[in-house]
C-alpha cells in the first residue's frame, strides 16, 4: 500500500524528516525556501498531511485547492495562522503543541521581564560602544522585580508558570485576567488573584501578555490602555504580534508615558514597527520564547505525533478542532 504524503512546510530536525520518513512519503523544506501561497498550495497537490510552525497560513482558499489535506500539524501553540472554522467546514484536523514549552516559555517570559526592567540590553548596548567611562550613581537605573505587582493578562498554562515564578520566586503580588476566573486552588497555587483588566493597568509595575490571538484579543493593549498604565511601568509581549498596537506603544515609549517594553512579537512580523527600532528602552527579541533545543525537539515531536497517529490510526493528540475526529 502507498504510504501517505507529507509535507514540511520549512527547515525543522533532520531527526524529525527521518521519523516522519518511517511513516510517510516526506517532501520537505529543508532549505528553508521562502514559498508564495501559490507554491504553496502546489507543493500540497496529493497530500494528505502538512507539518507547518505558525508561520503558514491555513484557509479556506487553500483548502479549496488542495482537496487530499486531511491534517495540520502546528509546531507551536498558538494556532491562530490557522482559519479553524474553514479547516472544520472542509474537515481538515488542525493540531497545536501545547504544554510541552509551557515552562521554557515561562522562563523566557521571565527574563524579557528582567531584562526590561533592569535595563540590560540597553546598557550592553552603551558598553559595547565604548561609552561607558566612569561609574554613576543613576546609571541605568531600573525597577525593581522583586517585590513589586505583577499584572498577567491570559492566565494559560504559561501565565500561571509566570505567576508562580514571580510569586514564589521574587515575592512579587500577582494579579492577572483573563477571560475566565482560575478556579480557587489554582489562585492558591499562583498565589494571584483576579483583577479587572482596567484595575491590572493601573495597578501592575509590570505587565506580561500570554494571551492568545484573536480578531476579540486583536490590540488588547493600544493607546488607550497604555494611558491607563504607570509611568514607571513595564509591558512585555509574549503572546502574539497583534495583541499590541505596536505604534501606539513605540509613541507610548518615545514620551516615556511608560518606562520600558520586552517585545517577543510583533505585529506583521518578521518585519518590526520602523519606531521601535529607534526607542532604546524597549528589549526585542525574534519570537525566541520557546527555544531551547529540547522544547523545540518536543514540539516537533508532537507535532510528529499528531500526523503519525491522525494518518495512521485515525487519531490526534492535540487537535484544535476535535469535532472533525467524531465524524
Ligand atoms: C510560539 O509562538 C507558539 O505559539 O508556540
């Protein structure tokens, strides 16, 4: 029998194609080639599965065109390149990878928050263009992360690894919001209790975004949030580009209406808004929160997982649209 096709949409583990060829017919990118939609949607013709990494837009136009594709596999946990109902309506599972970055991620969330408030990409910056001469007394003087609030807003599975890092860790008072409350043992365990989104800004040194995209989360943050925010506060952008209006923060900075930003991601990335590039107290970073090379391994793993088990037993792990496995 012939065995089912997949394609891997860019460059992942050579170990990843390999597992991927003990099951499949594999046609890989591993050049990691740019392709337009149009190539795109070519180089799916007669296949049955797709492996993609949030960069790949999934929708109704391509599903249209490519009427063998029966699973997606999402290396990442947000899912939002993916038009859910369209995949539903032509009865495409989609798969994310949840859980297994959800403590690197925690982490990186918590050194872009140090990083931010303490100022240290900035001064590296001073140091390494030879400007630092003497030592001051208020050289880059920052905040405090110890001891002060901290305000999550989306309280998953990597904003309470964040609370639980600030709460245990550095003493910090949590707060979060999110859609739903945590049930009260959960509260105990992050040690953080609910706020409106309103109180959170006005109230939070420091700010922290985990909160999915969608056209509801779509500038969670924009100029009138950030007015609502302290003068000495920092924001930092986890989630998903689009989640900040990204120009109303650059202005945001330039003014010092707020102290400093962490920016992970970025509206329209990989390109980044041209004002935040000039503003020095934001710290950007290229959509790194997950990498670590076994959270990658592992989330190319179970995005293995997902096209193994859906393609050869009927069966996902992860699917962002289960209803689809029930038909
Ligand atoms: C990364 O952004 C992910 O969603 O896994």
């Amino acid at each position: 029998m012939n065995k089912p096709q997949v394609l891997v949409a860019r460059a992942i583990f050579p170990e990843t194609i390999a597992r991927l060829e003990e099951h499949f017919e594999v046609e890989s990118n591993q050049d990691d080639a740019a392709w337009s939609k149009a190539e795109f949607i070519a180089r799916l013709q007669g296949k049955q599965g797709v492996f993609t990494t949030g960069s790949e837009r999934i929708d109704g136009e391509l599903l249209d065109a490519c009427p063998d594709l029966k699973i997606c596999a999402n290396m990442a946990v947000g899912y939002n390149n993916f038009d859910v109902d369209a995949m539903t309506a032509h009865g495409v599972v989609g798969t994310n990878a949840p859980d297994v970055l959800t403590e690197t991620t925690a982490d990186f969330g918590f050194a872009l928050l140090m990083a931010t408030a303490r100022r240290v990409t900035e001064s590296e910056h001073y140091l390494r263009a030879g400007k630092w001469t003497k030592w001051a007394y208020d050289m880059f003087s920052g905040s405090d992360v110890h001891g002060s609030t901290l305000g999550i807003i989306g309280m998953g599975r990597i904003g309470q690894g964040i609370a639980k890092r600030g709460a245990h860790g550095f003493g910090m008072k949590v707060i979060y919001h999110n859609r739903s409350r945590l049930d009260a043992q959960l509260e105990a365990d992050c040690k953080a209790s609910y706020a409106s989104k309103e109180e959170l800004l006005k109230t939070a040194d420091h700010v922290v975004l985990v909160v999915p995209y969608s056209a509801a989360s779509h500038h969670t943050i924009g100029a009138a949030e950030l007015a609502l925010m302290k003068p000495t506060a920092t924001l930092i952008n986890i989630a998903r580009g689009g989640i900040v209006d990204d120009a109303a923060l650059a202005l945001a900075l330039r003014e010092r209406r707020i102290a400093a930003a962490g920016l992970d991601v970025f509206e329209g990335e990989p390109k980044v808004h041209p004002d935040l590039l000039t503003v020095p107290n934001v710290v950007l970073t290229p959509h790194i929160a997950s990498a670590t090379v076994p959270t990658r391994r592992a989330m190319a793993g179970l995005a293995t997982d997902n096209l193994v088990g859906f393609l050869t037993q009927g069966k996902a792990l992860t699917p962002v649209n289960p209803a689809v496995l029930t038909r």
